[in-house]
C-alpha cells in the first residue's frame, strides 16, 4: 500500500466515529477554535516584546513601557482562558461519546451469537470496551483538536517568523523540515513494536489468569517452577521489546531537542549579521527567539499527536471490528407470537457444522430429526464428543442449524422473537454459570415474577435447601464478588433456574454430574413430577438419568439412530449397551474382586 | 485490626498504626527492587542533572553572553565573541540532547529490571501460596493484583518517573539560573509561588479523592462486563439482555460522571498554571523593563528572564500528575507487598529430607485437620495405606474424603499429627521431590493454551512425542485425539470449546500417566466421563495402578471394582475399612450403598 491511500483509509476509518459524535462535533470545533485562538495569543505577544525592547531608551517613561506590558498581560491572561474554553468545550462531550461507544458494544456484544463469543476470548472484548474506547475519547478530545490546532499555529508561526526576517524564516524551516521526515518514520516503526509489545502483555496477561485458574492442576503436579520458568523467559521477551521502544523514542528524542535548538543557534548568528548590517534590531531578534519558544511546543507535540491518531485509528478499527459483525442469529422481520406453548418440539433433517470447521470434515450433525410430543422427555445419549451438547444449544438458537429446521407446536423457531423463543424454553448447562447477584435473583433469572412459592418449590426439587443456610439465606450474594460455592451446590442451583422459570419446554445438559449419588438420586425424584407435565430433552451420562426419560434417543455420527424406550433399546441395541451400560463387552457386570 | 498480608486490604480509611504497617511494607518492597539497580540510578540521575544543567544554561549563554556581550561587539564589527558563544551554544545543544536522549535509554533498562524483578517474584510467590489461599482470595484479585496493579507501577516508572524528576530539576536549575541572572525576577516568581501553592493543593486534594472513585467506578464495569461475556450462554437462554443493559449503562454513566470530574480538574489546573505564568512574566517585564531603562539591566538579562520565566511553570502540571500516578501506584505497592507478605500456609522445609525412590507407603499418625476459620473437617484418626494398594473412599459430599486426599497431596498441612510418605514426615520433603512421588487427578481437568500434547506433557516436561502418544493410548484418549484437525499439535485453545468436557478429563489422565507417581490421587476424576470412555479408563487404570499406591474417590461406585480396600467415611470419620467383597457381603452403609449402584446400572 503506498503512503497516499494509507493515509486516505486511515482518515477513512477515523470518520467512521463521526455519527457517534454528532451532538458531541459543534463543541469539539468550538474547541479546536479557542485552542487556535490561544495559540494566536501567545505567537501574538513577542510583537509587542519587540516593541518594547525597540522602545527602551533612558528616556523612555513609565507609560511608555506600561503599555505594551499590560498589552502582554492581557493578551497571556486571554490565552489562558482560551485554554480553558477548549477544555470545557471539548472534556464533558468526550466522555459522553465514550460513555456511548461503550453501551452500544456491549448492547452489540450482547445481540451477537454464542459461536461469535466462542471465537474471541472476553479479554481481546474487554480490552477494546476499555482501553481502545478511551483512547478515542481522549484522541477526538485531545489529539484531534491539537493536531489541527497546531498543525495550523506552525504554518501560522513560520509566517510570523517570516515577518521578522524573511532570510531566519528560511535558515529556521530548512533546519526544523527534516524533523517531519524523521517524525513519520518514527510513527510507522513505532507502531509495529508498540504493537508487538501490547500483544506479549496480553500473552503475559493470559498466562497469569491460566496459572491462576489451573493453580490445582500445577499444584497437583508440581508445576509450579516449570510454569514460572516459561513466564519469566515470556517476561524478558517483554522487556525486550519494551528496550527497543525505549531506544527508538530516545532517538526521536534526540532528533526533537537538538534540531531547533540548532535552528535557533544559527538564526542567532545570521540574525546579528543581519543587525549588523541594520536589517534587523535588537527586538526583532528578541522577538524571533521568543517566537521559536512559543513554537516549541506546537513542533514537539505533531510527533505524538501523530501517534496517537495512529493508536485512535487502530482503536476504532478494532471496535468496527466487533460492529460490522454480522448478528447472524436475528430476530425474524415479522415476528410471531405463541401465547400458550404446549410444547411439542420436532427437530427436521437438522444439519448442524461449526462455520470455522475444516471442509474435510463432515457435518456433526448431519440430519437429525426427532419429535418431542407435549410433556414427553426424551434422554439424548451418545459417546463424548457426537454433539449432543450442540443439538440441545440449537432448540434455544445459541446456535443456529445449518439447514434443517427446528419446529415448537409447528412453528418454525426462527419464526419468532429469540427473547420469546427462550422464554418458552429453559435450560440447564453442564457448567452452572451462576452471576453475582443473590441467590434468590439467580434462581428466579428466568422468571423475575414467580412468586415465593415457587421459589422454595424450585429449590426443594433442585435439592439446593443448603441455600437457606447461608449466611443471609437467599439474599446471600453469590458469584465472583461474593459467596464461593461448590460445583454441586452450583449445578443445583443452575438446575433450580431452569425448574423456576416454568417454561413449556426443558433442556438439561447432564444436570446432574456434579452431584453425589444420595443427591442425584433425590433430585430424580422431585424432577419426575415436573417432567410429567413438561416436555423435557436431556442429555444424559448415566442409566440413572437416562431413566428420567420417557424415551431414549441415540445419536451416533451425527444422526439419531435408533429411539425407543430404555429397556428396548438395552435389548436390541448393541451401540446403546455400548453407551450406556456398564455390562462389559463380554456381557458381565464389572464385578468386584 | 490486623493488616498482615491480604487482610483488610478494601479498607479505605485506616489508623495511624496501620498506615505505617502498610506503607513500611510497600516501602521495604520498593526498596528491595531499587537495591539491584541502586548504582544505574545514581547514573541516570548524573545523566540528568547534567542534561538539564546544560539546557538551563543555554538559555543564560543566549540572554548574557550573545546579545548582551557578543552582540555588541559584532555590532562594532568583532565577530570573535559570536562565533565563539554560537558554536558554544551549539556544542552545549547538542550534549545536552544527547544526555537527555541517553538518560531515556538508560532509565527505560533500570525500569524494565524492575518490572521483570516484581513481575516474577509475584507471579512464582502467587504459585507457592497454598491453594487454601487461592481458594480464599479468589482469581480475580490474584489475576489484577499481577495485572492491573503492575501497570500501574510501570506507568508510574515509564512516564511519571523520568519526567517527574527531568521536570523537577528543570524548575530547580531555572531558579538557580534566575537567581544567577537577576535576583529581583526571582523575588517576583517567589510571590507567585502563594497562588501556586494553594491551585496545586486544591488539585490534589479533588484529585486523589475522586481517583479512587474512578478507579471503583471503572472496576465496576469491568466486573460486569466479563461477568456478561463468560456467561453468554446463561445471559442469553435466561433472556438477561435487557436487564443488563439498563445495568451496564448505570454502572458507564457511573464512570462517566467522575471521570469527566477528574478530567475537569486538570481542565481548570493546567490553565491556573498558565495564567499564573503569564501574570508573573508580564510583571517580570515591567520591572524588568524600567529597570533597563534605567539601565540597571541589560536587554538580553531581561530577555533570559522572560524565558526562564514562561518557562518554569511547565513541568507543574507533570508533578501534579505525577502524584496522581504515584497514588495509584503506591495503592497497587500496598496490595502486592500484601500478597508478598503472605507466608505460603505450607511451607518449604528448610532442612529437606531426600527421598529418591518412592515406594508409596502412606500413614496418617493421630492426623487432625481444621480450615483455618476453625472448622474441624476431620477429627483425629491414624490410617496405614501400604504400598501398592488401591484404595476407594467413599460418602456422602462433605464427608471429608477430599480433604484426607488434599492432605497427602499436602494441599493443606495437618493441624495435629504427622502424614508420612515411606516413612518421612511430608514436611521434610521439598516440594519437587513429594510432587515427584505424588500425583492428584481432580474432577476439574484444566488445560492451558498450547497443543494437545503440550498438556499431557506438562506431567513430565521434555517427554518424547511416541511417551505423550503411549500415554494417550494407556488412557483411551488417543482415538479423539487423532480426529482433532491437527491431532497432538491442535490447540485447545483455538477449538477448546470444542474440546467435551469428557475428553478434557481423558486429556488430565494421560498428564498423570506420564508423570508417572508412586502414589496417584483421583479425585472424581471420572465424573464427566461417559460410560465408555469410563470403561477404557478402568482398563488402563488395572494396569497403571497394579504396582503403585492409588486414592481413588468416586460418587459412582464402578471405581471400586480395581480397589484393594474400600474407606467409607462419614461426618469425618472412617466408619468402614475393609476388602470390597466383605463390605458388599457385610450389612454395613458401603453394602447398602452398593446395592443402590447395582439396581441403578441397567
């Protein structure tokens, strides 16, 4: 890519923020506006210093100098409430736009479906709902304004120097016009270390939280020094890189103090030649020197003015990134309405293969169809790994088919609203996401007016009543900010959700793995009386849960291959003996020594 | 109220005692980081005391030398002096830039040593502090005390640090030069240091307050929003969308109010500093001014004077945010020096006993364990587990059954008595040796980003690809694998949502396999198993357990079949210890509980 139309789509991208910024843009170039104006004032006031240092003789009287210094005096005290009108104008609106950004990635986060969440971990999400938000923020209210504000008081001031001497503008611009050059190539070497350096953190990052997260498995294996060995050899990496920023910004550095300061030292000596030889006086030169000064600021800045609209850019890219993703799983145009579900669930030829997978790969599903009669439960088994999880995940469009269909009471469920779509249909997932709010909330997450009753009902068939002992019974905040519970306890209360919310129909991803014997067979029991009026589809391990079930259905390379009751499918089934049973392969029960 | 370690350490207002238990801890940890690379810092500061010297008197070589004494001269038609001062002038430019520049680099190397010093040593003590700690403390401080908090000092360190002090000896050889050139000037700076001192006190003082706010607010967010994403499938099958973003918008605009407060109070502090900078100049220049027109100052002394003094208020606005990066860092100092100060609750020994083969004789002599809250989990009991017998624990959830297997993986430390591994005490051993000889599979198989076989190897570092796959294969895992896209190379990560739960736990086993342990623990480590894996697992574990000492607990009772002996526990207690057969055939809780089993399988 040439420079030209890298610079062309780099703008391109950042404009892209602009309907984001609508009400915030008017106060933004009002900003722009009183940080010109400031600049104006202060490249003003060595005017009026040259008038001054011109003007003194032994005869010059008090008002004589009083005027141009209360001139200067007015003209500083203007410019410091310019610079105070550019950060009114510009701060509060800056926040709001971020503030904005921020609820609409996160709405958008939320709308998108679980196979787009499966793909980026929550830390690169994380990563651009935080940093990347604010440095736009404080890019469109900081960098942006400054840039242009500057980029216009150094074309401004050259002008200004111009006027002292045109023969000292020129030396001046020759010797400072390299800088640009250098500036520039810093910004485009600068960014891919700056890039790599945030990549290793985030590798940093991930390390820390699986070494944290998986502290039982090194434990257990006593891992503990091998993993920190392999971190700090990762750490120095960092340092590395963090070095080599070092040692380019110190050459940035170098170029950005020497070079005006080589500028002006040879002004200086042209400009007592030029007085010398009566061109110039002794207030200009003052003037001249004390112009560059005030241009100082405005030159050092573009550099890293410069950079952070390179850091802006990637940052609004990375958000479109998440924006322009496709919602894939939509709400329909013409949504319709169930108002009493009885529950009938048929699944038609469902096909069913994750988008990243590769083409040799055959579908995981590949033409499911069965048919769940109204209260009826159906056990779904097959071996670890044949998509069972997937096929329940489908009925609620966590995913969604490939081709096929998936029908409640004859309607298609793309057919209706997704929020309507899982209030008819609850579920409970092997790994009990709990979240931090009590219990009492969690529980009652699908169903916030369910009244009391139904809330002990709930519990009592989950077998959770530990809930009741905890220090503030159901109002005992859980989650990652409060209470720790174990995964039975989670598993039971995830299960309790599911039963609370009363839905037409029940999806229960092996509820029950978690629990120890007594328990699980406990909570068989009280789930039955609700199975008996809910249609329920539940993947299952063990024979014990199997039997939950009114019927069993196979699933074996994708497709069901056999459906029928348990004691039926145990006699005729070879596979399903395989799956389920604990009859070893010569027909006997592994039997104790 | 103790502040020893992580305790206490939200607390925001705290007594005088436990302020300066707390900062004389961060303190001892900054100094033992600086104390390694104390000599570069005495370097880097010469750098640049020297680099800003010179850039002061730069400013002294234009104003006094060029045009209040080379000027004249040239006017007279001697060039000496010029050429003399302006090549001066540039030399001293030109070294004083490089100081700078070098300075930058060599700071950036002190600051890196730094970081990789703390960042290490947090990340290796975290690992040695017992699980009870972890459990306790919870991953998500751990993870932002070495994430969050170390950012924090690097900010502090990267741009705070040097600019702070370029920023402060800056004003400090301003002022000497000031001094030098025109004590009068410096009388009225001096003045102007009342309206300066009371704007940067009103500054701090808003600015620390509401920093901590920020950072609460931000927290906040944070927390929600990563609670949202992980729990995306919950969120979405439970329809909390709506719910969450009236949430989640509070909890932003939350954020956005104080934020937009701290960045007003910089919005009103940097133009206070200019307008102050501009009333002195100007009074500069018109005492100055009369004072040349008497000619008691020269025009070029006047000059150096409005220089230094429109100059010297620009580093105020660095030192104002350099406190407030100071702050931030100081608090993340306090909370790691907390989670430094943490004694690991099982302990290294200090005079290791040296146990070079394993033969796997455990005992429990008059062992009692209580949680630290006081909770007695299990009363005073003596067991001797021979070597090479398989043993099966079993009871109801909150027997105690983990806990007795957490003792002899010394998770935890008995509060009483001894547990003896081949007769030493397991806290002779050093953590490498017990880790060597013992091995725990739990019900939670956790795999870290990198291959299939990275994870299996991480039982035994460095084995060979044919150990890896015989391992798999011993386990029953080796069929899956070899489907995945790129077999043993696949990364879990990249399809690790794909990875079942089931095939994750075949994943663990074959990492204990190849550690090959005289003593393995399973720990429910067949609970997400279905029944054929399960059985492929029974197979392999015949042969793996037949000459080492196993600890198998399971809710399901398919395990027991392989055990040599069965412990049913209860409340605690061991209430039954005998050979699988003459329990089933005894009348006792384990034959009852069999009998159960039995009736459940088909």
């Amino acid at each position: 890519m040439s420079e030209k139309t890298a610079k062309a789509g780099s703008i391109r991208t950042l404009a892209r923020i602009l309907p984001y910024t609508k009400k915030a843009l008017p106060r933004i170039i009002l900003g722009m506006v009183a940080a010109l104006a400031a600049h104006m004032l202060a490249l003003s006031i060595p005017n009026f210093l040259r008038g001054l240092v011109d003007g003194i003789t032994s005869k010059t009287t008090f008002d004589q100098i009083l005027t141009p210094v209360l001139w200067v005096l007015g003209l500083g005290v203007l410019e410091a409430l310019m610079v105070l009108g550019r950060r009114w104008l510009v701060l509060t609106p800056g926040t709001h736009v971020e503030a904005n950004l921020r609820r609409t990635l996160y709405a958008k986060l939320q709308n998108l479906p679980v196979a787009f969440h499966d793909r980026w971990p929550s830390g690169q999400l994380l990563s651009r709902s935080t940093q990347d938000l604010s440095l736009i923020r404080r890019w469109l209210s900081f960098g942006l304004v400054l840039l242009v504000a500057n980029g216009i008081t150094i074309v401004i001031g050259l002008g200004v120097l111009y006027s002292y001497s045109w023969i000292l503008g020129t030396i001046f611009l020759v010797i400072v016009a390299p800088l640009w050059i250098i500036g520039f190539r810093f910004e485009k070497d600068y960014h891919i270390t700056a890039r790599k350096s945030q990549d290793q953190s985030g590798d940093l990052a991930t390390s820390v939280e699986q070494s944290v997260h998986g502290i039982r498995v090194l434990k257990a294996f006593g891992r503990g020094g091998f993993i920190t060995e392999k971190f700090a050899r990762d750490a120095a990496e960092l340092r590395k890189t963090e070095l080599t920023k070092a040692r380019m910004v110190s050459v940035l550095w170098w170029y950005l103090s020497v070079i005006p300061e080589l500028a002006l030292g040879v002004s200086l000596f042209v400009g007592v030649w030029l007085m010398q030889n009566g061109q110039l006086t002794i207030g200009g030169l003052v003037a001249f020197i004390f112009t560059t000064r005030v241009l100082h600021w405005p030159m050092d800045s573009i550099g890293f003015l410069l950079s952070m609209t390179i850091d802006a850019q990637t940052a609004v890219e990375r958000f479109f990134e998440v924006l322009d993703e496709p919602i894939g799983i939509d709400d329909p145009n013409k949504a319709l309405k169930v108002e009493k579900l009885e529950g009938r669930l048929v699944f038609e030829d469902v096909h069913f293969r994750y988008q990243d997978a590769p083409e040799s790969e055959p579908d995981l599903l590949s033409g499911i169809n069965l048919e769940l009669q109204p209260g009826e439960s159906v056990a779904l088994i097959g071996v670890t790994g044949c998509g069972k999880t997937t096929l329940t995940a489908l009925a609620t469009r966590l995913y969604e088919v490939t081709s096929g269909s998936i029908k409640v009471d004859g309607v298609d469920i793309r057919e209706l609203n997704r929020i309507e779509l899982r209030s008819h249909i609850a579920m409970a997932f092997e790994d009990a996401t709990l979240f931090s709010a009590s219990i009492r909330e969690n529980v009652l997450l699908g169903n916030p007016d369910a009244s009391e009753e139904d809330l002990h009902e709930a519990l009592a068939i989950a077998q959770a009543q530990f809930a009741y002992d905890l220090p503030e019974g159901l109002d005992t905040k859980i989650g990652e900010e409060g209470l720790s519970l174990s995964g039975g306890q989670r598993q039971r209360l995830a299960l309790a959700r599911a039963v609370a919310a009363k839905p037409a129909i029940l999806v229960l991803d092996d509820p029950l793995s978690a629990l120890d014997v007594d328990t699980e067979a406990m909570v068989e029991d009280a789930l039955r009386t609700v199975l008996k009026a809910t249609t329920a589809l539940i993947v299952a391990h063990r024979p014990s849960t199997v039997q939950l079930a009114d019927r069993v259905a196979l699933m074996q390379d994708g497709k069901i291959t056999a459906f029928g009751k348990h004691s039926e499918l145990l006699a005729t089934n070879e596979h399903y003996r395989f799956v389920i049973s604990s009859l070893d392969a010569a027909g006997e029960l592994i039997e104790v020594k | 109220m103790s502040m020893h370690g992580v305790q206490n350490e939200e607390k925001i207002e705290l007594s005088k005692e436990e302020t300066k238990a707390v900062r004389a801890r961060s303190m001892r940890l900054l100094g033992s980081v600086i104390r390694p690379v104390r000599n570069r810092l005495w370097v880097s500061l010469a750098l640049v005391v020297g680099a800003q010297a010179l850039r002061v008197s730069l400013t002294w070589l234009i104003a006094t030398k060029i045009i209040d004494e080379a000027l004249p001269q040239a006017l007279k038609g001697s060039f000496d002096m010029l050429w003399f001062t302006v090549i001066a002038y540039l030399l001293g430019a030109i070294a004083s830039s490089a100081l700078i520049s070098f300075f930058v680099r060599f700071a950036a190397r002190i600051n890196q040593d730094i970081m990789l010093n703390l960042r290490t040593r947090l990340f290796r003590h975290t690992q040695k502090l017992s699980v009870e700690f972890h459990e306790t403390y919870t991953s998500g401080r751990v993870i932002s005390r070495q994430t969050n908090d170390l950012d924090s000092i690097m900010e502090l360190l990267n741009s705070g640090g040097n600019e702070m002090i370029a920023g402060l000896l800056y004003m400090i050889f301003t002022a000497i030069g000031l001094i030098l050139l025109d004590p009068t000037s410096f009388g009225i700076v001096l003045v102007s240091f009342v309206p300066l001192f009371f704007l940067t006190r009103w500054f701090q003082k808003n600015t620390r307050l509401n920093y901590r706010k920020t950072r609460v607010a931000s927290a906040k967010v944070i927390v929600h929003f990563v609670e949202t994403m992980t729990g995306i499938r919950a969120v979405k099958a439970f329809r909390k969308e709506n719910s969450n973003e009236v949430k989640y918008s509070d909890l932003v605009e939350d954020y956005r109010a104080v934020n937009a407060k701290v960045i007003q109070l910089f919005g009103i502090f940097d133009p206070g500093l200019i307008l102050i900078g501009r009333i002195t100049a100007a009074v500069v220049l018109l005492v100055g001014g009369l004072r040349v027109a008497d000619g008691d100052l020269k025009i070029g002394a006047l000059l150096g004077c409005v220089l230094y003094v429109s100059s010297f208020y620009d580093p105020m606005e660095q030192l104002a945010m350099f406190y407030n990066s100071f702050q931030s860092a100081n608090s993340g100092l306090e909370k790691i020096s907390g989670v430094l100060e943490e004694k690991p609750s099982v302990e290294e020994p200090t005079n290791p006993a040296v146990l070079a083969e394993a033969k796997g004789h455990i005992e429990f002599d008059k062992v009692r364990f209580a949680y630290s809250n006081g909770k007695e989990v299990l009363p005073e009991f003596t067991l001797d587990i021979p070597a090479g017998q398989t043993i099966a624990l079993v009871g109801t959830t909150g027997a105690g059954k983990s806990t007795l297997a957490k003792l002899v993986s010394r998770f935890y430390d008995p509060i009483d008595g001894q547990v003896r591994l081949d007769g030493y005490d397991l806290r002779l051993l050093t953590d490498e040796n017990l880790r060597r000889a013992v091995v725990m599979v739990t019900q939670e198989a956790y795999l870290f980003s990198g291959s299939v076989a990275d994870n299996i190897a991480l039982g035994k570092p460095g084995a060979s690809a044919l150990e890896i796959e015989s391992a798999a294969r011993a386990v029953g895992a080796h069929d899956f694998i070899t489907a995945l896209p790129d077999g043993y190379d696949t990364d879990v990560n990249k399809r690790g949502g794909r990875v079942s739960a089931g095939q994750r736990q075949l994943i663990s086993f074959a990492r204990a396999f190849i550690a090959d342990p005289a003593v393995l623990i399973l720990d429910e480590a067949t609970a997400s198993l279905d029944i054929p894996s399960e059985r492929l697992v029974q197979h392999g574990l015949k042969t793996l357990l037949a000459d080492r000492t196993a600890i198998i607990i399971a809710h399901r009772l398919s395990t027991v079949s392989i055990a040599d002996r069965v412990l049913v526990m209860e409340h605690g207690r061991i209430i039954e210890d005998d050979s699988p057969a003459k329990l089933i055939a005894g009348t006792g809780k384990f034959s009852k509980m069999h009998k159960a089993w039995r009736d459940s399988l088909v």
